[in-house]
C-alpha cells in the first residue's frame, strides 16, 4: 500500500463468498493473506473452492499456472486472529451484515494493530462500526462486489474521523487490486446498496402482486435498462439473507420505503437464500 514491497500483508476475517474473494485478489496482486474463519467445515472447504478460481483463471487466460500456484501458497487458513502476526498492512473484515457481530470482530482486529482497518459493511454506517475503537481514523469502508474476483468497483466509505492518509492508502490499495474505486460519505446504504437495494426490493414487490415472472422483471432491466443481470437475479447471487439484513439497516434508517417485502422474509426463514442454496427467486441448478 505504501509502495514498499516488503510490505504487502493482508489479512481478511470470514470465509465466506465475499471473505474468500477479497483473499483471492489480494493474494492475486502479491499480499500474503491470512484468511480467518473459526467454523472448522467452512475454513477446510474454502482452500479447494479458491482453488477453482485460480484453475479457472488459468484456463481462461487471465493468469499462468505458476503465477496461480503462487497466488493460492499466499493464502493461509486461520482459526483465530490470535494465529496473525500484529502490524498488517490491512485487515479487512468481512462477517454477516449484523452491527453487534461486526463491532465484536473489528475491536478484536483493532488489537492486531494494522496500519488500516476496514469493514466490507455493504450498508452499515461507518461511523457506528468505529465506536470505541482506538484508532478511528485508521478504520474505513471497503465494499466490494460479488464475485469479487469479477467486479471492478470497489466502494471506499469514509467516516467522520477517518484520516486524509487512511483514504490514500485505500485508494492506492484498490489500485493494486485491480478495482475502480469510487470514494463516498458515511451514509446508511453508501451509494452503491442505497440504490440497489431499492431496485431489488421493487422487484420483490413486482413478483408479489404477480405483475410477471422473476425472469420477465429480469429481462426488463436487462433488455430495456442494459443492466448486466436482473435485480432478483442480482439478489439470489448476493444472497437473500444478506439482502435482507441490508434492508432491515436502511428501514431503520429511512423508513419504510425500504421495509423488506413479506416474500423476502418468507423465502429466507426457508432457507431459500439463492444461488448458495440452490434456490431462491430462481432455481440454481449445479451452482
């Protein structure tokens, strides 16, 4: 981040889809990371699920099979941030959308002592994540977008006490990343999920009064609005879950203009949650 190649160490808490992502482009452009996930099953399945990705790559051309295997040997697999050394260039926290979990997780990273912390918080307000830290001004929003490993935008959320030098190195480090990033104020939903989330929830709405089907209200945004995928199918992809925890933030924040639809809710409590389960707006198969 600071140009020094001596000093390139990430580490990144939570394994899953986006955790695991954010690992691979950070090993992918030389970082070697630690990836901290204390579920047992979940930490011993994402060494071959990354090893898809990098298998993946290699096949379609976007890297050499020694520049894979060396990419991947960069990714370790922690049980608990007590494994990490202290002083990481960044530690990145990447948990489920819920404030007190988030909070929890980054006072523990704050100890680990990196010279930036952030969250991948894709609705939370920063400045209620940076409470009681001891370094507010080193702390900051990195969103990124799913599949990480795809998606150029990267989001930098800046916070009330976030520092002019903490904001460069976040933008120095979507370079190295390979992102676009765009830079934005503290605001519950940022830019990217405010919007998106809105669309999303309309959708839902749509497919609940029975005005068409989810792949008709898809093909309306992608034929008429040139969007690359349709909301609902936007929405399995991200995770109903995770949709609705977003949601549920900006009501909070809003009002109810952005009150998850009862389907939303429904489908989650079955645990349709999209393309991880195999099911959600859309029906997955072989995912």
């Amino acid at each position: 981040m600071t140009g020094n190649a001596d000093l390139k160490s990430a580490v990144v808490i939570g394994a899953g889809t986006m955790g695991a992502g954010i690992a691979y482009v950070a090993a992918t452009a030389g970082y070697t990371v630690d990836l901290v996930e204390p579920d047992g099953t979940r930490r011993a399945a994402v060494g071959p699920q990354l090893r898809t990705v990098f298998d993946k790559a290699v096949a379609r051309g976007k890297a050499t099979a020694q520049d894979a295997d060396a990419a991947h040997a960069r990714i370790a697999y922690r049980a608990s941030l007590t494994e990490v050394a202290e002083g990481a260039d960044v530690i990145v926290e990447a948990v489920p959308e819920r404030p007190e979990l988030k909070r929890a997780v980054l006072a523990e990273a704050a100890a680990r002592k990196p010279r930036l912390l952030a969250s991948n918080t894709s609705s939370i307000p920063i400045a209620s994540l940076a409470e009681g830290l001891p370094r507010p001004e080193a702390f900051l929003g990195l969103h990124f977008f799913n599949p990480v490993y795809a998606m150029p935008l990267l989001e930098i959320v800046i916070g009330r006490e976030t520092s002019e030098d903490a904001r460069e190195q976040a933008l120095a480090l979507a370079r190295e990343l390979g992102k676009d990033p765009i830079v934005v104020n503290d605001f519950p939903g940022f830019a990217t999920s405010r919007l998106g989330v809105a669309l999303g929830l309309e959708a839902i709405r749509m497919l609940e009064d029975g005005v068409a089907s989810a792949a008709d209200i898809d093909k309306a945004m992608v034929l008429g609005y040139r969007h690359p995928m349709g909301p609902l199918e936007l929405t399995d992809i991200v995770g109903l879950d995770v949709r609705l925890d977003i949601a549920r933030t900006l009501q909070k924040a809003y009002g109810d203009r952005f009150a998850p639809p009862e389907l939303l809710v429904s489908k989650v409590a079955e645990g349709k949650l999209g393309k991880k389960t195999g099911e959600g707006f859309h029906v997955w198969e072989g995912r």
